[in-house]
C-alpha cells in the first residue's frame, strides 16, 4: 500500500459529514479485499458507540496520535480493536488530521493495523508521519468536493445538482423539456396549524414528505421544491417514449397515496390527525432552468403547464379526488380513464378536462 513489504493488514479513513443523514463516513482497506465505504446514519449503533472509539479517546484528550500493542493486549477494551487481535492484529496506530477552520468538517482519522510480529518498526512509522499531511490534505479535497455535491444535491436533487455543477449557474440558462409533472398536496394541513405546535407540524410535513419523496426517487423522478404544504417533482419524458414518464408519475402517486394510508392509520390509532394527499398528475413542455434574483437563484421549473398543474390541484376537494389526471396526462398513458367534466381555470383561458383512473370509479 505504502511500500512493497510495508506490514499493513488493515487501514482505515474516517470523516465526519454534513449530509443530514449520515454522521460520517469511512474508507476500509483490508490486505485482499477491495476498499468498502460506510456511511454512518444519524442515531445508528455507530454513532452511539463513537464515544467507545480510539479516535473519541484521542479527541477528548486533544491528541493526535495513538498507537496500541495489542499482541501484549493494549486498547482489547475497545470493540474494534478486540475485534483486529482475535483476528490476528498485533499493532494499530491512529492519526487525527484537523481540516481549516472555515469548513464545519472538522477533520479525519487515518488508522493502520499491522498482523506482522512485532508490529510497525519506527522506520515504518516515520515513513506513514511523513506521508500523512498529504493524505490529509488530499482527503480535504475529496471531502470538500464530496460534501459540496452531496449538500447541493440533497436540496436541489440529483439531476438538477449534476447541471448545476456542470456549469448552468447563470441566470436565465436553462431550456424547455417535456414532463410528467406530479404535484402533490397535504390536505387542510393549514387547518392543523390551530391546533398543534409548531414542532409538531413539522413532524407531520417530514413524515408525508418522506413518503412522496421516496416514491418519486424510485420511480425516477425528482422533487423540485417544496412549497409550504406541496409538493413538486417532475419526470422528464423521452422523445420516443412519453408513456414511460406518464406511468412512472401513476406508479409513483398510486404507491405514495397507500403509503400515505398506512401512515395515517398508525398515527390515528395514537390520538393524531388522518392527513390526506391531493394529487394532480400533468404532462407539457416547461422551462428547467436558473430562475430568480441576481445573487439569489432557483433552479426550477416553471411554465403553463405548470400553472395548470397548480390549478387543477384546486379540483381535487370539488370532486372529492385525491388522484386526478390532465387531459394530456391520460391520453398519454393510454389506460382507462373516466371523464369528469370540463373547468375553467384562474389564469388559464382554456377549458381543462379533468380525468380520473376508471377503477377508481369503484
């Protein structure tokens, strides 16, 4: 790894990260085997049990260096290590490397373990003190480059983020795409914000958000912004095929208003509100792109079909619908629909027809 004959049987990588759902993540190396990377999840065993690590030991201390014999049984009280000298371990050394201050990551662990009798010589040792600012200062690079997309997708989702770091940054850059556009609404959520606390409200938005996040992802489709109580996502269409991106958009309101049910069951037989989901499903050509002020820029969706997604939206309590289809949407997908009338739109000069799925009739 280091150098021809160089006695590692084990190396690790450790960091800490700012994606909301991982604490940290780790590169493993074991001599014959492949780097595995792990993400440790916020509230996961993992994250318990850091202060029962080497490396919380040395931060606590404000050490940067550890180093544990554990042929003659040094640090057996940590699991890990325990676990590298019923393996075979003899020696493990630990190095903190702390990242500038301008970045919230504040640093990574390297650790090496060696099977070899004896362990690591000191020759060795220094060798791995004279690499190690560099590895640390490659390591900042990758985390901050990791962290940077990871961050920009995690709030603008992973197609939009890939565009973004591909250089549509300015505004106005963009183009028109044709879509499947599902827009999903909480139903009288306003209503419950007289009664319950805020802490409370946003439990209830996260739980629902969840839900229609998960769906649309594994439908292949992205959210594009949250609005108050909506929800946005697209699922651009191919050329050749639209009725692909219409019956991902189905498969993913059909999936998200079960999901939405069960949710709803579990939280009503604890005493609390029964939510429920409106959802307008659309196909049209709009504009993707960097949308907004000079300094302040959304990258989004916007456009007439859009807007009528917006508006028919407003239909689903009129008609009693939690699932209702735009004209283009159910020619599209081309399965059995039931014609529910012609509306007017606010803003939009034609009439709409509005379509629901024909079993959902029964």
């Amino acid at each position: 790894m280091i150098a021809d004959g160089f006695p590692i049987w084990r190396a690790s990588i450790r960091m800490p990260s700012l994606h909301p759902m991982y604490r940290g993540v780790a590169a493993n190396f074991t001599r014959g085997g492949e780097t595995v990377l792990e993400n440790a999840e916020h509230g996961s065993a993992t994250e318990r049990d850091f202060e029962k690590t080497p490396i919380f030991y040395l931060l606590s201390r404000g050490e940067r260096t550890g180093r544990w014999n554990l042929a003659s049984g040094e640090g057996l009280h940590y699991t890990e290590l325990n676990e590298f000298a019923r393996s075979g371990g003899t020696d493990h050394v630990i190095s903190l490397f702390e990242f500038p201050k301008e970045v919230a990551l504040r640093g990574l662990g390297f650790s090496l373990t060696s099977d070899a009798p004896g362990g690591f010589s000191d020759d060795q040792l220094t060798v791995v003190a004279a690499l190690f600012p560099a590895l640390g200062l490659a390591a900042y690079r990758v985390a901050v480059s990791k962290t940077a997309s990871d961050i920009l997708a995690v709030y603008t989702g992973a197609r939009t983020s890939a565009r973004i770091l591909a250089g549509e940054t300015r505004r106005g850059m963009g183009g028109s795409i044709d879509a499947a556009i599902l827009l999903a609404d909480l139903r009288n959520f306003t209503a419950l914000t007289e009664v319950y606390q805020p802490a409370e409200i946003v439990g209830f938005l996260n739980e629902h958000f969840e839900l229609i996040g998960r769906h649309v992802e594994e439908n292949s489709g992205e959210i594009l912004k949250f609005m108050g109580d909506s929800v946005l996502a697209i699922f651009p269409t191919e050329a050749e095929d639209p009725q692909k991106a219409c019956r991902a958009a189905l498969a993913s309101a059909q999936n998200l208003l079960k999901a939405n049910e069960e949710l709803n069951r579990g939280r009503t037989r604890n005493g609390g509100p029964d939510i429920g989901i409106d959802v307008v499903l659309h196909l049209g050509e709009v504009f993707y792109g960097n949308v907004g002020a000079h300094d302040r820029l959304d990258f989004t969706v916007i456009g007439r079909a859009v807007n009528e997604a917006s508006r028919l939206e407003k239909l689903c309590g009129m008609l009693e619908q939690d699932l209702l289809l735009s004209e283009s949407f159910a020619a599209t997908l081309a399965v059995a629909c039931e014609y529910l009338g012609s509306f007017e739109l606010r803003g939009v000069s034609k009439k709409a027809d509005v379509f629901r799925l024909a079993d959902a009739a029964s």
